[in-house]
C-alpha cells in the first residue's frame, strides 16, 4: 500500500491560481465520489483551505492512480498551467505530519491548520472515503501535531500586532472580560488590535477620534461608544487598555497629564499601545508604576522574536516528525494488504 | 484544648521509651538518627535538587513550560516530611519543633503544605518552580548548616503552646508563599516594563493574578499568626521579650501591608516588594529567635 499526496500550496501558487483550485463544501462529496472511482484508490481525503488544496489517497497501483489524480486536477483549471506538486510514499507522509503541525503555514507554528485537517478528514470518513491505512495516518498525523505544539517552542509568542497586543493583555489582566478599551484616533491598525481585543471578551471600547463622525462610524461597527476627541480624559477613569494613533506632532499622553487620573485608576494596571508615529505617548509614562506602555517598534520587535523562536524551532520540529515518519512507515510495511 | 486534638498534627501517642534514639537525640548527635530520617530527608533533598535542577535546563534550553516537574517533587517532598516529622513526633513526644534544625524542617514542610493548598487554586504556573527552590534551600540549611539539633526537653507539655509554636511556623509558609508570588510579581513588572517579551514573560502568570494572590496569602499568614499569638497568650506561657518584640513586628508589619492594601495606599509593586524584604527578615531572624526562646 502507498500514500499518495497531489496537490496545491501557497509555496509555489499565488492566490489567483489557489483559488481556481478552491473545493468548497458544497463540492466536497462530489470530489470524494469523483476519487473514490478511480480504478485502484482505496481511500481519499480532500484538505481545501484558503493556502492549500491538497489530495491524500491510498492505493496499491500509485502510478496509475497518481495519473488520474492529476488528471482531475488539471480538470479544475480550465486549461491554466498550475504548478502542482506530487509525492508518494515517505515524503506524502512527511508532507503530512509538517503541514499537521503547522511547518508548512503561511506562518509558521499557526495552530488553525490542525482543526482544519481534522476537519477534512472527519468529512471523508463520514463519507466512507477513508480506509485504515488513511485512517492510521491521519490519527497518527494529529498525534505528532500535539506533540510538536507541547514539546516544542513552534506556536510560541504572537507574531502579528494584533495578537502581541491580546497577548501582552492576557500577562498584564489575565481574563480581559469585562475590561475596558479606549482607542485615541481611529486608524486602521488600531480599530485591528481593538477588534481583536473584543474577540478576546474586552467589555466597552471608547473610541475618540478629532473628526467625531469617523469616531462614531467606527463605535458603531466595533458596538462602542464615541466621545469627543477634547473629552477623552473625562472618560478615562475606567479604562484598562488605551489605542493610540493619532497624527498628532507631538505627544498627547504626558505623564503630567496621567498622573492625576491615575491617582482616580484604584490601583488597576493601565496598558497603553502606542500605534502612532510620531508617537502620543511620551517614554517617561512607563516609568509610572503599574503602567505598561508598548509603542510600535517595541511590538514589531516582540513579534519578530516569535517568529525568530519558531525559525529555530524548526530543526527539533522536523526532527520529532522524523522519528514519527520512521514509526509510520514501519506500520505500513507490517501492514501491506488494503482494508475497507 | 483537647490534647487528642494536637496528637492528630503531631501523633505521640505511640511513644517507646525504649527506643535508643530517644537519648541520640538528645546527645544532639545528628550522626544516630535513624535510618529512616537520615533516608527520608536526603531523599527529599534529592527529589527537590532533580527537580530544580530540570526546571533550570528546561528555563536554559527556552524550552519553560509550566509542566507538573516540579508540582511531582512537592507532592513527594510533603510525603517524605511529614513521615519525617511523624517519626521525630514519636521520638520526641511533642510536634518536632523543640531545636532550630527541628524548625527549619517544619518550615519547609509548612511552605511546602502551603504551596500544595494554594498554588492549585490560585493556579499560578511557575509557582512550583519559585518554591522548590525555597524548600530545597531550607533543607540544605538543616542538613548541613551547623544547626542546634538537640531538642529541648518542655518541663510542662502545653498543647496550646504546641499548638501555638506548629501555627506560627506554619503562617510563615504562608509569608514564604507571599515572598515568592512577590518575587514573581517583581520579575513580571520588569518583564512587561523592558518593552522586550521573552519565555520568561510568556511563561509568568499575569500580574494582575499575582497582585491578587501576593496580598491573599499575606491575609492567610496574619490571620493564621494571629491565631497562633491567641493560643500563645491562652497558654500564659512566658515569652522572651526581644522574641516578643520581634513576632510583634513581624505580625505588625505584615499587618500594616494588608490595611494600606485595603484602603488603597500601597501599590501592587509596593507590596510585592515589602513582602519579600519581610520574608528576608523573616528568614533572618527565625534563628536568633529559636535561639532565644530555648532553655537557658
């Protein structure tokens, strides 16, 4: 028995040919079917995200097989050259294993890539589509993802602005339910790390913008509240976490100006993500205690050290699929005869 | 206070006067104690230094995860000393608690009781990883410091005084537990103030969690101390005055913290900091005043 892997990925494929390939929900069983009457395939799993269309199969004749997969891949591009990938036996394997436990991401180490296969893969065997050597490989497959994410350093940190902030937030409040949210201008990047902040279970987000109908288009689509831009330090009292970025030349959060409202804070912490450039903030904030002021140097910084950690985690990563690839394939040798 | 209600902490009730360790220890040789102590103690020592030394290659390897290393080697460590406590009870008739190697093995089993009851419902990874290092240190301190290990022998055996004394050490495991989680809140605050993430950062509990757990376990130590000053002064018993004096500060101290605490006076960071100069004290002092308050 061999497995056999045919596909499309975001290495080799821009998004305008990936999404030629795309297999919606809707197509799913009609691919499986499609596979499933190929002469010598004894199952077929079909991952189809937004960086990858990938086939996995089994079969016993793989020449003929892979033919056919080809074929009904090259079925779907209307006639584009697309640059397809193919492997078989060992290195589908070992395909398998990296894209499970995130090597193969866009960015590297990111967990959703898991649910997403589990979730292949769940829709095939509940089409019947699967059979043992399939089944072993996929379970076997989630097995060293879990274990590459616990023994490894690979999903450590976050790597994008946003989730660095939610990070940073989770270290200084724990749970941010109930927390409140004060954004001091409303661009891009700021109404980015608010809404990821609401997903995480902030509770009020102000926003103070200097034009307050953009400060207002923006409370509404994000379910805050806006506030004249003069009057943000009448709102402060309860704020936990505060946005900035404004164009302002100079900077509009002194620690003169702090000072006394945190004197009306009862001692809970104030974390200030300085988004600005030039910056809102002046440096000396930081010094204030229980104040965690982080501008936007200092958080490309920490993310790029994640991503630096999870570059270095790579070697031990595909060390441990290594020794799982070797266990995996001695399984397949003891197991040559197709099972249904 | 009933005496069978002492005798469960501390069973003596199945003293054997003619065991020969009795006279041993009393000789203050270290050298003659059983097998079994001798055992239950170096291999409780072991067990802490294995696993403080893994927690350290896992922190030097990057690779700190707040795994249950180190929650293991508590659990077995708490096991190890109280078998070690209950053995000198018999031997002693009392709660061993009559030398100052005598205390210092109580208050590594108390901070380590108190790490078991707490850290779990505080939840606080890496709480583990602060107080292994504490025990290991207190052990290594009885074992080899050049520590008065004869134990006194009490002309009156009190139960309130027991009781008072064993309640008292174990209210400093609860300070011990308050110096730590500040220990952590301070490396926190520093982590977060440096602007730079690291595993450190990622792998400490939020600071919030640990302001919060910082004042709770300086509340659990001044209410247990003050219960043991209650039952010291049920007992009538005769007090040193410079140990008077120095419990009294250290109760006042921690006392002082949690009412500025209370009415918002004292910051996190404040506190954090106060509570690790007070254990230092603590620790400090906790000789001198076993020293005072043995027999002359």
């Amino acid at each position: 028995m061999t497995i056999l892997c045919a596909g499309i990925n975001h290495r080799d494929a821009a998004l305008e040919i990936r999404e030629k390939f795309a297999i919606g929900d809707h197509e799913l069983v009609e691919t499986l079917n499609h596979l499933r009457a190929i002469e010598g395939l004894s199952g077929a799993v079909v991952i189809s995200t937004c960086n990858r269309v990938e086939l996995y199969a089994s079969s016993i004749t793989p020449a003929p097989v892979m033919n056919a997969i080809q074929q009904f891949l090259r079925s779907r591009t209307s006639g584009l050259e697309a640059p397809f990938f193919t492997k078989d036996s060992l290195p589908s394997v070992r395909h398998l294993f990296r894209v499970a436990s995130g090597l193969d991401s866009m960015v590297v180490g990111e967990t959703e890539i898991l649910g997403q296969l589990k979730q292949a893969y769940s829709a095939a065997a509940g089409h019947g589509s699967t059979d043992a050597h399939l089944n072993k490989l996929f379970q076997h497959a989630f097995r060293v993802a879990k274990q590459v994410r616990t023994e490894t350093n690979i999903t450590r940190g976050a790597t994008s602005v946003g989730s660095v902030a939610v990070d940073l937030a989770g270290k200084i409040f724990g749970n941010l339910g109930g927390r409140k949210v004060m954004l001091l201008g409303a661009g891009d990047t700021s109404e980015r790390v608010a809404r990821s902040l609401v997903s995480r279970g902030v509770r009020t987000v102000i926003v103070a913008n200097r034009t307050f109908d953009r400060a207002a288009a923006l409370a509404d689509q994000i379910g805050g509240l806006a506030v004249h831009f003069d009057h943000w330090h009448t709102a402060f009292d309860e704020v936990d976490i505060l946005i900035c970025s404004t164009a302002a030349p100079h900077p509009i959060v002194t620690r003169e100006k702090l000072e006394p409202i945190l004197r009306r804070h009862s001692e809970r912490p104030l974390f200030i993500i300085d988004l600005a450039v030039p910056r809102d903030v002046a440096a000396s904030v930081n010094e204030l205690d229980n104040v965690y002021l982080y501008d936007i140097d200092s958080i490309e910084k920490i993310a790029n050290q994640s991503l630096n950690i999870r570059q270095a985690e790579m070697v031990r990563c595909e060390a441990l699929i290594d020794t799982h690839v070797t266990d995996f394939m001695h399984w397949m040798r003891n197991h040559p005869t197709p099972t249904l | 206070m009933p005496e069978f209600f002492f005798d469960s902490i501390c069973p003596t009730g199945f003293f054997d006067f003619s065991n020969p360790t009795i006279e041993s220890l009393r000789a203050g040789r270290h050298s003659d104690f059983t097998p079994m102590q001798n055992f239950l103690l170096i291999a409780s020592t072991l067990i802490l230094l294995c696993s403080f030394g893994y927690t350290l290659f896992r922190l030097g390897s990057g690779r700190m995860r707040p795994g249950r290393t180190n929650l293991a080697a508590l659990i077995a460590t708490f096991i190890l000393l109280s078998a070690d406590l209950w053995l000198r009870g018999q031997i002693e008739r009392s709660c061993p608690i009559n030398s100052l190697f005598d205390v210092v093995i109580f208050t590594a089993w108390s901070t380590t009781l108190i790490y078991l009851l707490v850290g779990s419902a505080y939840r606080l990874s890496l709480l583990g990883a602060f107080t292994t290092p504490l025990v290991l240190f207190l052990l290594l301190t009885a074992e080899f410091a050049p520590l008065d290990r004869s134990p006194t022998i009490r002309a009156i055996r009190d139960p309130w005084i027991e009781f008072h004394a064993s309640l008292s050490l174990i209210a400093y495991g609860a300070f011990a537990l308050a110096g730590l989680a500040g220990v952590m809140y301070l490396i926190q605050d520093r982590q977060l103030k440096k602007q730079k993430g690291g595993a450190l950062l990622y792998n400490l509990p939020p600071i919030t969690d640990l302001g919060v757990a910082n004042t709770r376990l300086i509340w659990l130590g001044l209410a247990l101390l003050t219960i043991a000053f209650a039952a010291g002064f049920v007992s009538g018993m005769q007090v040193n005055t410079i140990k008077f004096w120095t419990s009294a500060t250290i109760w006042f101290a921690y006392a002082l913290m949690v009412v500025l605490r209370q009415v918002h006076t004292l910051a996190p960071r404040r506190t954090a900091t106060l509570s690790v100069v007070a254990l230092a004290f603590i620790l400090i002092t906790l000789p001198a005043i076993q020293h005072l308050s043995a027999p002359k």
